[in-house]
C-alpha cells in the first residue's frame, strides 16, 4: 500500500492516519513498563489502521537505531541494543 505522496483524498487520508497511529504507537511502547498487546495497541489506533502495518512501518526504523522492536508471546516491546 502507498502512503506518500498521496494521490488522491482517500490515500491523503490514510497517510495521515498511518502517521498518527505511529506516533501512538511510538508513545505507548516507549512509555510502557511492560510488554503491550496487539488488543492493547490496536485499540488506540485510528479507524482503518492495523497495528501490524504500523509496527511494520515502524520495525525497520528503530532498527537503524538500535532499538529492536520485538513481539514476545503476542506482546510488543522495546529492546534496546548495547555494545
């Protein structure tokens, strides 16, 4: 699916929906004590957004940050990488 540049409403639409899920998102795990579950987080998204998309959006991100972004037993976490 394309997000940017939107071509039309709808995508325009989609694409700021995707943007605010990732910031929900980013600010729920990163706030978090504790593992969080998909039902957890994907109740906070915007209407039409899957969790899923959005941690695959945000997945390869972190990454290139040293912070692996890991689901655990149907959980999602934080791991940050140390040297």
């Amino acid at each position: 699916m394309r997000f940017w540049p939107p071509g039309s409403d709808q995508e325009m639409t989609a694409a700021m929906a995707l943007g605010a899920a990732v910031r929900i998102a980013e600010a729920m795990l990163f706030a978090a004590r504790e593992p969080l579950s998909e039902d957890l987080l994907g109740a906070a998204m915007p209407a039409g957004v899957s969790i899923r998309d959005v941690m695959a959006h945000l997945e390869p991100h972190y990454a290139a940050r040293g912070v692996n972004l890991a689901r655990i037993a149907g959980k999602w976490t934080c791991l940050l990488y140390t040297s």
